[in-house]
C-alpha cells in the first residue's frame, strides 16, 4: 500500500469512529401521560415504574386529589412510566416537568426542570401538589434524575 492510500485508509476510519461516537447517545421518545398541579402523591418523588401493577397502585394515589381522568394506557412490554413529582406546596406557581431522557454509559439520565412563583408572584392560596408522568421506551439502565436549572433548556 502506498502512502495516499494509507492516510486516506486512516481518515476514512476516523471519520467513521467519530460518526459512531456522536449517534451513540441518542435522547428517547417521551410521551406525555399527564402533567399538572394538583396530584394526591404529596411527596417528593423520582422513580420508574416498570410494571402495570406499579402504575395502577401509583395511579390510585395520584388519583386521591379528585383526578376523574382514566389512567393512561402504558405498554409495559415496549414501555415504563417516568414518574416526578414536587410534594406538598402551600400556593400554586409551582410547576414540574420531565425534559428529556437520554441513555449515558451505564445510566438512563432524566432531566427533571422544577420552577417556583418569582418572590412578589400573586398566587392561589392553596395546596399543590405539582407531578409530571412520561412514558418512555423500556430501558433496564440505573435512571439517575439530573436537576436542570432555569436558564438551561435540554
């Protein structure tokens, strides 16, 4: 082999590693369940739920706060449900949502973007509970939820 075809040979590899390496952590599909401020879980939770017995038992708490709403038909064969929710809170204006999810090494990476009323907010005086449910393609990576802050949209 001459040396042109040598370096050609070695950028051909190059590039193709470097293609490999940037479509190897590609973000899942999230498919919103329901998402809203007032749920009967009241307290502060980050789980996956990978069975449809799991997610009737958590949907009977959500369901506690007056939810009417049938529970939403989850796949558990191809699908789990991402569940997150904020607890208890004494106004409205606060506000939780599943921003994406993203398969890295050896852990499924969840973000999870929280908001709160700004200071001098005018706000219901109530009790909130504010959640986020998603479903997602079946995964039996480690989820690792990541708090992403306001300024940074994933």
């Amino acid at each position: 082999m001459n040396v042109i075809q040598t370096v050609a040979l070695g950028l051909s590899l190059g590039c193709l590693l470097n293609c490999l390496a940037a479509n190897g952590a590609q973000p899942l599909t999230i498919r919103s369940l329901k998402k809203g401020a007032f749920s009967g879980i009241r307290e502060v939770k980050e789980e996956v739920v990978k069975s449809a017995d799991a997610w009737n038992k958590l949907w009977k708490q959500h369901a506690a706060a007056g939810e009417s709403d049938k529970i939403p038909a989850v796949d558990f064969s191809k699908e789990m449900v991402v569940v997150a929710t904020m607890g208890t809170k004494r106004t409205g204006g606060y506000a939780i949502e599943i921003l994406g999810v993203e398969p890295s090494d050896k852990t499924l990476k969840i973000s999870v973007k929280r908001s709160g009323p700004p200071p001098d907010a005018m706000t219901i005086q109530a009790l909130t509970a504010p959640f986020h449910f998603v479903a997602v393609p079946k995964s039996n990576l480690k989820p690792e939820f990541v708090e992403v802050k306001s300024a940074e949209k994933k």
